[in-house]
C-alpha cells in the first residue's frame, strides 16, 4: 500500500545500496519522496537507477572522505533543489579478528561507519541550516557480528550513538532533528512511546513529528 506522506519530500540516503538502506529508497518513493541515493558500489545502485518513475537519482561517491561527501550533496541540491532528510546508512563489516586486524581495516571501518556520519550531517546540516529545518537519521546497527570479530564495528557503532546524541543536542536550535533507529540499542534507548519497533515506521514516524529529537530507538532486527 502506498501514500504521499511524503510528496515532494528531498531524501538522501548513504549506502543505499542493500540492506535497510535500499528497503528505505523504495518506501520512501512509494510514499512520494524524491530520493537521492548514494553507495560506493555503483553495482548496488544499478536496480535503483533503472526505477522508470524518475522520483530516485542515483550518486556514486565515496562519503567517507569529505570530497565525496560534499559532492553529493551538491549533486543532490543541484538536481532536487534541497534537502528535507538525511538518512546516514553507509556501513562496512569487517570479519577479522582483534589481532590479526591490520591499521587499514581499523580505520576503514570508522572512517566509513562513523566519520561518514559526520561529514555527511556536517555538510546536510549547513543546508538544513539555510532553511531552518531538517531531519537527520542514524542507522545504527549495534548488535554482535561475528565472535572475537566485531571490534572494531562495534567501537563506530558506539561512537555513532555518542555522535547522534551531541549533534541532536547541537543542532536543534538550527532547527534540525537528530535520531538513531537500529537494533542492539536497548540499554542507550531513549524513546517516546508513540515510536514504532519496526525500523522503516520507526524512520517515517521520526521524520514526520517535528516534537521529537535526540530519539535513540531500538527496534526488531
């Protein structure tokens, strides 16, 4: 079933590629959203950038590094015109355990999953700024991966519940929103009661009531 809840709405969503990332392109188009989508893997995007109805653009560009950030968002402004939410989705997994992880993965990993986050609020944020509103949304998934495994995922997951919290403190006087929605966030939840588990309706109930900030919400994986 599909609504305009969101008609005309300007979404941009990092690692939109798989996973909840592209689950959130495609109801959000559903529900009348202009979409811009972003990954690092244009494979990913492929089925994206062939949807016919023209209301998904697809970026290739590497967020984790602040060109590639700043670039999507510009490409994003210049052909939507603004920015109402941002979803920060872009995530890597490593599967290497503690002592055989080199320098490399370590900072792979929270150059993607938490300075990603950053550089794209940073930049959607002084957007939001110019405009007095804006929504911005933390995909967070803190639960465990692999055994002996997730040292270095869990360490930016964790970052990003710290992050998610100081920036929604930060940036509300500009206007702009902050949450996080994810799963294994049960003892750093901070929810109101009207906020759904399901992580999509989680999302839309967020982005849609302007009382709410600084939600960190745990939902069913």
């Amino acid at each position: 079933m599909t609504s305009d809840d969101f008609k005309d709405k300007v979404i941009l969503i990092t690692g939109a590629g798989k996973g909840s990332g592209r689950a959130l392109v495609e109801a959000f188009a559903a529900r009348g959203a202009l979409v811009a989508a972003n990954d690092i893997s244009p494979v990913n995007l492929d089925p994206l950038a062939a949807q016919p109805n023209g209301t998904i653009k697809t970026y290739v560009e590497d967020i984790a590094k602040k060109v590639g950030a700043q670039a999507v968002v510009k490409q994003t402004e210049d052909d939507f015109g603004k920015i109402d939410i941002l979803i920060n989705h872009a995530a890597v997994e490593p599967r290497v355990n503690l002592l055989d992880m080199d320098e490399w993965d370590w900072h792979r990993v929270l150059d993607v999953n938490l300075t990603g986050a950053f550089l794209m609020t940073q930049s959607v944020g002084r957007v939001m700024r110019e405009k007095g509103s804006g929504v911005i949304v933390n995909l967070i998934m803190a639960r465990p991966l692999d055994a002996g495994r997730e040292a270095a995922y869990l360490a930016s997951m964790h970052g990003l519940i710290a992050f998610t919290r100081s920036a929604a403190d930060e940036l509300l006087s500009f206007g702009i929103r902050v949450h996080a929605v994810g799963t294994g966030l049960k003892e750093f939840q901070r929810v109101d009661a009207g906020v759904p588990n399901n992580l999509v309706d989680a999302v839309y109930y967020l982005c849609r009531n302007e009382s709410l900030n600084g939600q960190i919400v745990n939902v069913e994986a």
